[in-house]
C-alpha cells in the first residue's frame, strides 16, 4: 500500500538510457536518492528528461514497497512517484486525470441529481401522487423511472 511523503532528493539520475517498453510505450526508470538513505527510489516516467523529482527540490511524493519473484529470482523495489495537487497535471492524487470512465461517471451523477431534482419539484408542485406514509419510497421510485429512461436515451446519442 501506498505511503504519501515528503522529502528532498539529493541525487536524481536516468537509470538506463533506452528505456524500456511497456504498453504505454517507452518508459525510463528514473533513480531518486533521499539524504539518511542508501535505497535506490525508483520513478518510471514516459519521459527521458523528467521534471518531477529535482534534487534540492522538496517534493510531496507516493512511496511503495514492492517485492517479488521472476524466473524464480526474489526482487524488491521501491516506487516512488509525484503527489499532483494541481488538476492540470494529472497523475498523483488529487489530480483530475481525464479518461471515458471519469466522464461516464460525471454524466451519471448529473443524471440522478438532476433526477432527484425533478421529481421533488414534481412532487411539491402536485404533479405527481405520493404515498403519504411512504414519501421517499414514492421520490425514489420516481426517481429511478426517471434515470432509467434518460439512461436509455443517453445511449442512443453518439
């Protein structure tokens, strides 16, 4: 599990210049050393030149363990990678990271606050019958009709 820290790197270098690939395409292994430790940090990025990790440059940054085995051979690394507070980067946490899923998911919670919206207004205007000992089970059910249709409709659009 991820840890989040902040330190200073006192040496940032490219571990190997080809790279090598990945199905993102070409990635480099950066090495970042903090002062106090001699563990090899590790921070993969798509770029030979990165920008993220400077030395004498405070960075706030995700630090995770890994262990493993390949061809029966144990290794263990330590990740490192940037904390994004600024949505225009992306990537880290607390960045906005644009992808068909988060939009997807945007456009079904403006759905069903729109929804829960209509229906109320629906309701308190009159406009539609509710269960007098049940007024939410009413709203909800109203509610739900109302998403699954313009869900349907939704689909239709290209």
């Amino acid at each position: 599990m991820a840890e989040i820290k902040k330190a200073t790197p006192s040496k940032v270098y490219l571990k190997d210049e080809k790279g090598w690939e990945s199905k993102f395409g070409t990635m480099y292994d950066h090495v970042v050393k903090f002062p106090g430790s001699d563990k090899e940090f590790i921070y993969t990025s798509k770029s030979k030149d990165q920008n993220k990790f400077k030395e004498g440059v405070e960075v706030e940054f995700e630090y995770e363990h890994k262990k493993g085995e390949t061809n029966g051979k144990q290794w263990e690394m330590h990740k490192v990678k940037p904390v994004s507070n600024n949505p225009q980067q992306g990537g880290g946490r607390g960045g906005y990271v644009f992808n068909l899923d988060n939009e997807k998911k945007k456009q079904k919670l403006n759905v069903i606050s729109y929804a829960s919206s209509y229906v109320k207004d629906l309701i308190s205007l009159d406009k539609l019958p509710v269960d007098k000992d049940k007024p939410l089970e009413s709203m909800k059910g109203y509610t739900t009709e109302l998403i699954s249709f313009m869900n349907s409709e939704i689909d239709k659009v290209n």
